[in-house]
C-alpha cells in the first residue's frame, strides 16, 4: 500500500508541475501580443466622441482587466482568480463572463467528444485484436481500410461526411446542435433533436478513431501473439480461448497509455469537427473568439481544454499504475 | 544498403505512397505553367459550379478552385517539409544529448519532454499563433516545428539509452574519441532509419496542423494552404451554396497526402523493422 501511496505522490506533484507550465504558458503567451484588448473594445465605442469620456472608459476598462499592474502581479492575479473559478470577463460578449460563455458551450463539447472517442476506442481495440488474430482475408480487409481511415483528419472526414450523408442524402441534419425552434429544456422532443443533431459529428469521430486504434491493437497483438510465451503455451495445450485472453490482456495495456498521451490531439482535432458543423461547443466558441480578438475567451477555452487533457491523463496514469504490476515496480525501482 | 533499397522498391505500400505523392508534386509543378494567372485574381461569378472554363468551379470570391489548389498544396508541403526538419531537429539533439549524457541532464530534459508531451500541442499552436498577427508561411512552419519535436525527442532517447553501453561505443570511448565523434559515427547510424521515418510522420502531421489552425482563422497570411481554402468555405458558408467543389477538394488532399506519407513510412518500417517484416 505504501508502494501505491508513493506512486501516486509521485505522479501528483508531476501533474501539478505540468499545469503549473501549462497555466503559465496560457497566459504569458497571449499577452506577448502587441496592442492592448481595451483598443479593441474601445473600437466598438466609436459614437463616444469626447476625448474626457473616452480617456475615462479606458481607464475603467484597464482596470477591469487589470491591465493597469505589472505582468508577475497580473499573473498572480489570474492564479488567485483560477481558484476561484473565475475567467474574466469575454471582449467579444461584453459583459458576459467568460465562465458564462463556457459553461453553455462545455457540456455540448463533453457530450460529443466522450462517447466518441470511449467509442471509437473500444471498437477499434476488439476489431484490431480480431485482425491480428484471425489475419487472412479479415485482416486483409480490414487493416487496409482503417489504415484508411485514420489517415484522415477529423475534420476532413466530418467534411466528407456532411455532403455525402447530409448534403445529398439529407439523412441528418449538418449544423448546430438542436433544432433551432426548440427551447433547451429537458423534454424528450430536446432530446431526440440533440441526438439527430449529434449523429454526424459523433460519427466523424467516432470512426477515425477506430481506425487508429484498430492499427495500433493490431500490431500490439501481433507482438504479443509472436512471444515465446504464446508459442510456449500452445505448446502446453493451454486451451486457445486462454491465450486469446492473455494476449489481449498484454497487448491492451500499451494502447491504455497510448489512449492518454493521444488524447490532447485527439481533443484538438474534435474541436475542429465541431466548426464544420458549427456545433455549440468550445470548438466553435473559439473560432468566434478568434476572429473577435476576445483574448479572455480564447486562453479560457485553451485552458479549459488543456485542463480536461491533464485530468484525463492523470486518471489514465493512476489506473495504469493499478492495473499493470510492471510499470509500478519500475516506477518505484527508478526513484 | 543498396539490398535494403531494392526492398523497399518492392513494397506495394511505398511505392503506392511514392506515386501517390509523384502525382500532387507533379500537379503543384505542371498546373502553375499552364494557367500562369494569379490564383487570388477574381475570375468568374462566385460559387460557380465546375465547367469548362473553371475545372473545380470557383470559390466564394470567385477564384479558380483548381489553381487555388495547386499553389495552396505546395504551401501546405512547404509547411511540412519545413515544421517536418525542425521537429525532427530539435527532437533529435534533446534526445540524443539526453540519452548519450544521462544524469541530471537526462532528467531535465526528459521532464521537459513530458511535460509537453502531456500539455496539447495543438494549444500551445494556437496561443502562440493568437499572438503573432503577420505571419508568413515560414513563421507558421517555425512555429509548428518547435510545438511537435516532444514525440521524437523521447523515442529518439530511449534509442539511445539502450545504445550508450554496448560494446562498440564502449570501445570508442575507450579508444579516446570525443563524444561528439562517438554520437555521429556509433550512435546516430543506429537511429538513422528510426529518424527519417520520424521525419516523414512529423511532415504528415505538420501539414495536418497546418490545416487546423488555418482552419480556425489562424494560418499564415496572404497566401493560400489548404488549411486556408477550408477556413474560407466554412467562412463563407459554401455548404449553404451546396458548393461541394470548394471543400471536397482540398479536404481530400490534404487526406490524401497525409495517407501517402504513412504508406511511405510504414513501408520504410517493414524494411527496417524485421520483426514485423513478413
């Protein structure tokens, strides 16, 4: 038990270390930028032709952002204003906070990308450990077309899929995220509208991912399938359905992590898929913040996402620490 | 050498890659010479489907999509080519340095290269482009190169951790060669056919990020990619005008050109990698 405890010590001070260079890049980055965000609201103040007034808003304004304090102050500002929960203020919606705007946009985001990439994971797994295990024409067949597949990025995919299914077909519908005539509220008509409306992005995911899950299981379990171990049981007469599960087993552990370390870009190349079909997300809030120069929502939404990758990675690294004996006790050997 | 060349000729995987590939090369060279016109010169009405006149139809601003096309690909590969060296640069020498040494440095580097192995690159892609304004072709190539060498940076170390103490470096070092001499000559020909192939994954992928922030308004400015002929199409709302030839095309490409650089680089892995040579 002491064992497990100094595992995860471990790895909780590396992830803290991790957002501490995370949090610091998120903010230092964007304000590199030249020029200063109170311009850009000012801009959208034009009527205000008094020079006192317009010296008096920026001030207000500077303020507001806390433009007017040294940039370590600043930072250590938006750290005490993280534990907090609080993001600043949105340029683009003005006054609306930005925990506001993200909050409406973030369960769409979780909704779409969890069950896709959950999906397409598992999927992916059973079908490339079939291949490996059957190869023959299955393998034929199917190592070829996700090799495919997964070439492909996200959003190309997400683009290829919105004419030929929804454009020419017209089998679901290709933008937003609910009917527009619709109120959210949580009744079933919502529901099955949100469901209609998910369909095409979810399948965009869903299925580049099992292509290249399904390639990488498939070479893991050909590894595994090749060992000593595997011939050494045949040779026993261990009964086949045995070893299937103990190949599985080994070959699986490999593509857990994989899942981690995967998962920032897999997150990102999601976020792409909601612009295509301009899906209520944090994909598409900041596509609009970008081109709205709203600096406080884009390194919101950057942050909110690097946040869910680092959580998620940090629950993979714990289960992985559980699940396989061997990475802890090399772990440990190591420190 | 040459037996391994003669190998790889004969993989269907990277010879259908090599072709695949051939064939956009000579497109991106051929097409410009034959329509010499300015790819951002308004042409015809917008949204116009293909016809005789415009083979791909024109773009919501009225531009030919097929010359678009030819000169936003060869922005798109030079983007790779370029983010692709760096990558593969800069992964190489922290992997190297870090492996070879050992120690503290190791340790530091090797936090490092976890470090942003674990933050999104794509994140830190978009902060920094967020915070460039005027940004050329080069500039977009610098920064994706310098946002994806963590990847290569740890295979390459563990390379060479497992390299440091055999016979033939120990023998070197023995023999009084400096480290630099013992790193080129009993090292890197070991990683040599590991790198080109981290290479050609990195240029795939740097056109893949190129694409995405370009998609997202963040590209290089006053040029075209395919990244930036997509950002325009959804801009412009051609699934309304059920312009199919402005977003198909490009997307295809750039589908296609990433496939053909994974054909190529696992046909190099069966060649190299005997254990999964079949």
């Amino acid at each position: 038990m002491n064992n497990y405890r100094k595992y995860f010590l471990k790895k909780g001070i590396w992830y803290i270390l991790t957002l501490v260079i995370a949090l610091s890049l998120n903010f230092y980055l964007p304000r590199m930028i030249k020029g200063n965000p109170v311009d850009s609201i000012l801009s959208k103040y034009k009527s205000v032709g008094n020079t006192d007034t317009r010296k008096k808003l920026y001030e207000t304004f500077t303020k507001e952002f806390g433009l007017d304090k040294p940039l370590p102050m600043q930072f250590l500002i938006y750290l005490k204003n993280l534990t907090k929960g609080d993001l600043g203020t949105s340029i683009m919606m003005y006054p609306k906070k930005v925990n506001a705007v993200l909050a409406s946009a973030l369960p769409w985001t979780v909704g779409l990308q969890l069950p896709a990439i959950l999906c397409g994971w598992l999927l992916g797994n059973v079908l490339g450990a079939f291949a490996a295990y059957k190869r023959g024409v299955y393998d034929k067949i199917i190592f070829p077309i996700s090799l495919f597949v997964t070439s492909f990025p996200f959003f190309i995919f997400s683009i290829i899929l919105l004419y030929v299914l929804g454009i020419h077909f017209e089998l679901f519908p290709i933008g937003g995220g609910y009917d527009y005539n619709l109120i959210p509220a949580l009744n079933f008509e919502f529901f099955k509208s949100v469901i209609r409306y998910h369909t095409f992005p979810f399948l965009s995911i869903a299925i580049v991912m099992i292509g290249g899950q399904g390639i990488g299981m498939r070479e893991m379990a050909l590894y595994e399938l090749n060992s000593d171990y595997v011939k050494y049981s045949k040779f026993l007469g261990i009964r086949e359905w045995k070893i299937i599960q103990y190949v599985f087993k080994n070959a699986m552990l490999p593509q857990i992590t994989g899942l981690g370390l995967s998962l920032g870009t897999m997150v990102s190349g999601a976020l792409i898929t909601e612009l295509v079909f301009n899906y209520p997300g944090v994909g598409t809030t900041m596509f609009a913040a970008i081109r709205n120069l709203d600096y406080p929502l884009i390194s919101g939404c950057t942050l909110i996402i690097t946040l869910a990758v680092l959580l998620s990675n940090f629950i993979i690294e714990i289960l992985y620490g559980i699940i396989d004996p061997r990475i802890k006790s090399a772990q440990l050997e190591d420190s | 050498m040459r037996s391994s060349l003669y190998i790889l000729l004969k993989s269907p995987k990277f010879m259908i890659g090599v072709c695949l590939l051939f064939v956009f090369f000579a497109f991106i060279v051929i097409y410009p010479m034959i329509n010499t016109n300015d790819p951002l010169e308004m042409v015809n009405m917008r949204f116009q489907p293909p016809s005789s006149k415009n083979i791909l139809g024109t773009d919501g601003f009225g531009r030919d999509v097929l010359l678009e096309m030819a000169h936003g690909t060869r922005t798109s590969l030079t983007v790779g080519v370029i983010s692709g060296l760096i990558a593969t640069t800069v992964g190489l020498i922290i992997g190297i340095f870090s492996g070879y040494r050992g120690g503290i440095v190791d340790e530091i580097l090797s936090s490092l290269t976890n470090v942003f192995i674990v933050i999104p690159s794509f994140i830190i892609l978009i902060l920094v482009s967020v915070s460039i304004q005027a940004k050329s072709v080069f500039i977009i190539a610098i920064i994706i190169g310098l946002t994806s060498w963590p990847w290569t940076a740890r295979a390459v170390r563990a390379q060479t951790v497992s390299l440091r103490n055999r016979d033939h470096v120990n023998l070197a070092r023995i023999s009084g060669f400096n480290t630099v001499k013992i790193i080129v000559f009993e090292i890197l020909p070991y990683i040599m056919s590991y790198v080109v192939m981290a290479f050609i994954i990195q240029l795939a992928s740097g056109i893949l990020s190129e694409a995405s922030v370009s998609m997202l308004g963040l590209g290089p400015s006053n040029t075209i990619s395919l990244g930036i002929m997509l950002n325009w199409a959804l801009l412009q709302e051609a699934p309304l005008f059920n312009a199919w030839w402005t977003l198909i095309p490009p997307a295809l490409t750039v589908a296609l050109i990433t496939f053909s650089f994974y054909l190529i680089n696992l046909g190099m892995d069966e060649i190299f990698n005997p254990k999964i040579r079949s």
